[in-house]
C-alpha cells in the first residue's frame, strides 16, 4: 500500500494521529500487510489477513491480538460484512504504534440460510439454465434453503414430491461450510416427455411451515435417445462430469461425437452406453444428417517395436473418440475406442518389449477395450494419437538406470508477472521455485544427468510453453516447483507441509520417493495424491509437481525464509529422481 492510498481510505482525524505517529514509530514497527492485496474483491464471507512487523511487536487486527512468529509474520481470519469492509491492523512496539488499513469488498455472499423463517435462496437452484437430456441420462437438481427441513422436488407430471437429500457441508469451493444444500437426482426413462418446466421445489418445517420455489432453468426431456451428429473441431476439448465442471479428460480435435443433451453453454456428449459427459459448445460443430453415427469398425492391430519401445496400431474406419488409462496399482494401459464395433476375427498380438501381453476383453457393445500388460517392467509414458489410418498408442521403454542418460526438465512454477502465493512477511513463491529448482538441477547434474530448466530467470511462461519445453528437451522425467497456500477465506493455520502430485498413475511411485525424500529435511510430509494440474498431465514422461511447503502458514515460512533450507529441498527432491531411477530404471 502506498501512502496515498492510505490517505484515501482514512478518514480526517485518524490522518491527523498517523500523521503525528510517523517518523520513527512507523520505522521501528516495521509494520506491512502482504494479504490480501488492497481493494479485493471476494464472495467469502471471511478473509486470511497476514503480514509482518519487527519483532518484537505486539499485533492486533480488528482490536484483536494475533501472535507475532520470530520472522514477524502474523495471520488472521477475519469475518466480513456483506460490502465494503475496512480493516485495521494496529502494531505496538514499546511506545511506537502504528496502523494500516485495507479494504476488502465482499459481494454476493454465499452463506447458510436461517432456519427460521423458512427461507429458499433462488441463487442456488438447479437445473440453473435450461437443460436438455434424453433416455438413459441423469437430470441432477438442486437447492438451498434453510438447513435441517424435508426437501421435495416435482417436475411436470412426471415427478411429484420426491425428497432431496441434504449434503454434508463442502470443503474449498464456494459452498465451503455452507448447510442446508439438497439435491436429488432422476434417471431419465425411455417415454418420458417434458418440454421446457422448472422444478418446483418444496421445503417443509416439519412444524407446519412450508416454502416453494422454482428451478431457474427449464427442463426438456426426451422420450427416445434423440441423437445429433458432431464433430470435434478445436484442439483439447475438455470432457467434464458437470458443464464446466473439473477436467475428466480430453477429445482430439476431428473425433466424431453423438450429442445427447444441452444446457446453456454445454453439449452433453455420449461416447458410449455408460459414459456421457459435458463439453462447452465451441469445441463441437454440429453436423447435418437424421441420428446419430453408425459405429466405426475396427480393422486388425498390430504391436511392433518402434523408437524407445513398442507401437499398436489400431486401424480404424472412423474418427472415433478414444481415451488411454492405467489402472492405479496395476501394472497395465488400457486404449478404449468408443463407438467402434469389435473385429470379426478373434486376434491375437505377441507381446514387444516393454509390452508383455495383449488382451481384448469382451466387447461391450459400443466400445472396444484393448489392455496392454507390463509385466514388472516401471512405466515411462506413452503417447496416443490419431493418424490417417486410425490410433497408435507408442509405448515408452525405459530409459536405463544411468541417470546420466535420461534427459531431466526441472520446472520452476510461475515467474515474471506470475508472482505465485505470497508469505506473511512477503516471499514470492515464483522465487522460491526457482532457488528450489537450481538446487535440484544442480544437485543431478553434479551426478552426471543432463538436468535442464523450463525458465532460468524471471520469466513468465505460460503452461503450454512449459510443456512445450519439456517436449523439446525429450524429458524422460518432469519435476514441477512449487510452493502452497491456503484459499484466501480458509483458516491458514489449518495446514502445513509438503505434498507431491502426480497426474497419470504411472508417475506416482516417483511421486511417493521424492516426498519421502522431502519429509526427511523436517518440513511435515502430506504425502502423495492424483492432481489434476496441466503441467503433469502429458502422458509421454514421468511427471510429478511439489508443492514444497505453505507459504500461508507462518511456521512453514520459518523454514523457507532460510536459503540453506531451500538447497536442501533441492537436493532432497534430487535424491527421490536418482533414487527413483536406480530403482525402476
Ligand atoms: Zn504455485
């Protein structure tokens, strides 16, 4: 903050005593707020407040104390009024005082609804836009009113008066804390018909109290499987379970969809009989034509040795949409082709290094399923694209337990414009990174690797260009730097410690090494998990994030504010990749 903005958010008499405490008292106390940033905007009904002073200092925020850490870091969750919310931070030291205040705007607050009176809250109602389904799809409603009532729900003559459920209050998202959510959901029968209805929506007290309302959206639903042929015509088309809900996996452009549904910006699309899903509209183009496709056919695979392992080849009539996945624990890939119908002729493929075995186990009737067995061997990526004449799945051997031989990309997360989280006392994650990240590429290529860096300086890259980087250096190995913090409304103090991701099952146990490695060095392990971050969801090399401590959290700050600390996550993430790799390599 600077001062002129401090000027403008006090009023007269308290620039009067600021203007007479200045001088040295505003020296010593060394007071300054690093979050939020000043004039935010938030829909949380709370804040984090942090920020540092020169110990030894006394803190208070809103008149009360917090405690002061020995690097003078102090946090605080605030609650906050719907609208303009100013804040004062007061620090003491000896007779020196000094006071700063930020704003903090809170919007449209999403928060419970008082049981009494009865209450909806029309903001939360689903179906929130208008919706399209057919037979054989889920309708999904929702409300939100006061907590602890029976919730009903009714939709034209169809459904009449069946219950909601009330969910356990949620964890980060936006609903965070919130009680009184209901939802139900219909499983959508051949002959239903309904055009253009809002659910009604019923709430009772059990004491005689009643509430009702009406779904934002309007419900059409589709007596018969009314098909629409598209085609996807933009590169990643982002499949989720929700519209516009979290990434489950992507389409390539070209690959020819049936459209089951509709709602706002969304397509529902159907792969097959059990897997439908949402993408946003402009990644399809509808084609003309009554129905949807007839299913592609396959013609006969073959699995030959190709460059650095093992190529199938699936010929296909078609551009069917397809997906590769890896059962967690097993050691096996899985190529599904949806919509396709199973060769005639029973085939069987002779296994090629790394590849031990081929199956096609029974074809459901829509989607064909070939696995691909590893036997002991750790896997090292894949890649599966469409070509003129159908898929190919090229299967990575490894590289070899030499770590000199294996090209290494260390990727310090954010920089430049990217700042990344903020601690109390004002360290930059984007710095921190890359001092981590130096230290792991130092600590390999003094053991011969050939580590190298997506950004050696400041730089802002965006996460193509990352990965773009890591595709040029031929990585075999991807190792992503980051560091946490705690959404700006949840409680900072609340967690702590490191944690590694991995995006596909078969980076996972170098996931679990590194952060083994990295629980050694003193800073609380979290362990491992399946993350849903761009950076390690190629499929092509081994590919991991750290997230190597919370900035939010003032403890963990202690620890990352001392250089010879970060060296040492460096070399403990160096040692888990050259662990890693004498093992499985
Ligand atoms: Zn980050």
């Amino acid at each position: 903050m600077n001062a002129h903005t401090i000027l403008r958010a006090v009023c007269l008499p308290v620039i009067f005593l600021m203007v007479a405490a200045a001088g040295p008292g505003a020296e010593r106390t060394g007071l300054r707020i690093t979050y939020p940033p000043d004039n935010s905007v938030t829909r949380f009904a709370r804040t984090r407040i942090a920020g540092s002073c020169a110990p030894p200092c006394r803190v208070s925020i809103q008149g009360n104390s917090v405690r002061v850490y020995p690097t003078g870091a102090f946090v605080g969750l605030v609650p906050l009024n719907e609208g303009e919310n100013v804040i004062e931070v007061l620090a003491k030291k000896g007779r020196e005082e000094r006071r700063e205040r930020i704003r903090v705007t809170c919007r449209d607050p999403l928060v419970s609804s008082p049981v009494s009176p009865l209450t909806i809250d029309g903001r939360m109602g689903e179906p929130a836009v208008d919706t399209v389904l057919c037979a054989g799809d889920e309708l999904r409603v929702q409300l939100k009113g006061s907590p602890g009532m029976k919730a009903f729900w009714s939709l034209g003559g169809l459904v009449q008066n069946a219950p909601l459920r009330e969910m356990a209050p949620a964890g980060e998202d936006l609903l965070q804390g919130i009680h009184g959510i209901y939802r139900a959901s219909y499983r959508i029968r051949a002959g239903d018909h309904i055009e253009k209805t809002r659910v009604r929506f019923r709430l009772a007290s059990g004491r005689g109290e009643e509430s009702s309302a009406f779904s934002p959206g309007r419900v059409t639903l589709l007596p018969r499987e009314e098909l629409t042929k598209g085609e996807v015509s933009a590169e990643g088309a982002i499949l989720s379970g929700e519209p516009g809900g979290e990434r489950a996996w992507e389409l390539d452009r070209g690959a020819r969809v049936n459209i089951c549904g509709d709602a706002g910006g969304c397509y529902r699309l159907k792969l097959s009989k059990g897997e439908r899903y949402w993408t946003a509209k402009e990644f399809v183009k509808l084609l003309k034509g009554e129905g949807g496709w007839s299913a592609v056919c396959i013609g006969e695979p073959s699995l030959c040795r190709s460059e650095g392992g093992a190529r199938l080849s699936v010929p296909l009539s078609g551009a069917a949409p397809y997906r590769v996945t890896q059962a967690e624990r097993k050691n096996l890939l899985v190529l599904e082709l949806f919509g396709t119908s199973p060769p005639r002729e029973t085939i069987n493929l002779k296994g090629v290094p790394p590849v031990e075995a081929v199956e096609f186990p029974k074809a459901e009737s829509d989607a064909v399923r070939i696995v691909l067995y590893m036997g002991d061997r750790a896997q090292w990526g894949y890649r599966c694209r469409r070509t003129n004449e159908g898929i190919e799945l090229h299967v990575r051997e490894s590289p070899g337990r030499e770590i000199g031989k294996l090209a290494i990309v260390i990727d310090p997360g954010h920089g430049g414009t990217q700042i990344g989280a903020v601690s109390p006392t004002g360290l930059q994650e984007k710095e921190l990174n890359l001092m981590v990240a130096r230290a792991v590429a130092e600590y390999l290529n003094a053991r011969g690797a050939r580590a190298v860096l997506t950004r050696n300086a400041d730089e802002t890259l965006t996460l193509a260009e990352r990965i773009e980087r890591a595709r040029a250096a031929r990585a075999d190995i991807f190792v992503s730097i980051h560091h946490d913090s705690r959404p700006g409304h949840c409680d900072p103090m609340k967690r702590r410690g490191a944690r590694t991701y991995y995006g596909i099952p078969h980076s996972r146990p170098l996931a679990e090494r590194i952060i083994k490695k990295i629980s050694k060095t003193g800073m609380k392990s979290n362990g491992s998990a399946q993350g849903n971050y761009a950076v390690i969801l190629p499929p092509e090399y081994l590919a991991v994030l750290v997230e190597c401590g919370y900035l939010s959290h003032p403890r963990d700050e202690e620890m990352l504010v001392r250089k010879e600390f970060l060296t040492e996550l460096g070399r403990a993430i160096g040692k888990g990749i050259v662990e890693y790799v004498e093992k499985h390599g």
